[in-house]
C-alpha cells in the first residue's frame, strides 16, 4: 500500500532530492551520516507519513536547516547553488522518495536493510530509467538483507538485555512463540495484534519496531 496520497508525490520527490543535494553538494555533508540525522530527527517519520508540514510545506533548504535544528547542529550559512545540472545526490533523494511512497517501508528500515544513500548514489546508473526499474533492483536489496538479518525482535530484545525466558515473563507471550518469531519461522507482522503490543511494551519500543 502506498504510504500516502499521489497527490503529494511529486512535491514529496523534489523536497527530499532537493534536501539530499543542499546537504552533500553545498554543505558537504557525508550522505549517510546526514541521513541519519534525518532519520533520528523524527522529520523522516512525519515525511514518510505524508505529513503535509514537511512533504509540501517546506523547500529542501528548510527540511535540511529543519532536521539540522531538530538534531542540534547550528545550519550553515551557506546559500543553495541549484546548479542547473542536478547530479546522483539529487536523484537519490528523488528515487528514494518514490520508493518510500512506492513501497510504504520505514526510512530506517530502508536504510538498515542496506539501501543507503550512498549505496542509491551508486545506482545512479538507472537515473534514465523509469522509477520502477529502481524499484526492482531495490527490492533485491532489501529482501537479500532481510534473508540474512537477524530478526528485529531478536535485535531489540538483545540490546535491552533480556534473556528469551526473561521477554516471556515480561510480556505473557510464550517462549516458543518468541522463539519461532527470533527465528523468522512465524511472521510477526501476522502476529495478533495484542501480542506485538506486549512485545513492544515489555521492550520500550513501539509496535513498528518489531516488524520485520
């Protein structure tokens, strides 16, 4: 399911390419290090949400000072060039917006699950092509590293230091259950939903955390 309104895509591309290109090209950021601070400013969640403030409201240079202000950092004084060649940063955040919209995944969990910015940058290739060949080729990504990751839950529950018997106790969902979901036997994401929700409350995080 697409994650918002088609009437917004459009908007929603030119933003986060414009954002990407002022970041790396005028500010000389490096791309994955700026992109996580878009991700843990919370302006990603809001942006991949369709919220209007940030995918229609905002130029690329505001999102950029907006995600360098939500993350502490004092914005450069330093004007957009808008060259009127628009290079792989600019298509990266053109793309990865589509894909975002396309695709309805986390901007985290498009990253985490290996199609990072500059690893869009390499893809630049493609920049010719229709969107939906990007799509293709991002899927392959994404599910290669899925196939191999580790389960979020598994991820979450290890950082927070519980034991599998420990979760259960705290959460009131069987040891097995949690073990088949550690192991990606059981989908978790077709799990019922007051079972997530106690996984969830027991570990701190929310519900979206642990879907994998």
């Amino acid at each position: 399911m697409n994650a918002y309104n088609e009437l917004y895509l459009d908007d929603a591309m030119h933003n986060l390419a414009d954002m990407l290109d002022y970041a790396i090209c005028d500010l000389n950021y490096e791309p994955d290090e700026f992109f996580s601070w878009f991700i843990n400013s919370g302006i990603a969640s809001k942006f991949e949400k369709g919220n209007p403030k940030y995918i229609t409201g905002m130029s690329g240079v505001e999102l950029c000072e907006a995600v360098l202000k939500e993350t502490n950092i004092t914005p450069p004084d330093t004007p957009a060039t808008n060259p009127d060649f628009k290079g792989k940063e600019y298509w990266a955040g053109w793309v990865l917006a589509y894909y975002q919209w396309y695709s309805g995944r986390r901007f985290e969990d498009i990253a985490s699950n290996g199609l990072t910015i500059s690893k869009i940058m390499s893809m630049y290739i493609l920049h010719e092509a229709d969107e939906s060949k990007f799509v293709e080729e991002a899927e392959k990504i994404i599910n290669r590293n899925k196939a191999n990751e580790k389960a979020k839950l598994h991820k979450i529950r290890k950082a927070r230091g519980f034991t599998q018997k420990e979760l259960s106790d705290a959460s009131g969902v069987s040891l097995r259950m949690i073990q088949l979901y550690e192991q990606k036997q059981n989908d978790i994401s077709k799990a019922q939903v007051n079972v997530v929700v106690s996984l969830a409350k027991a570990l701190g995080c929310e519900v979206e955390d642990l879907i994998d």
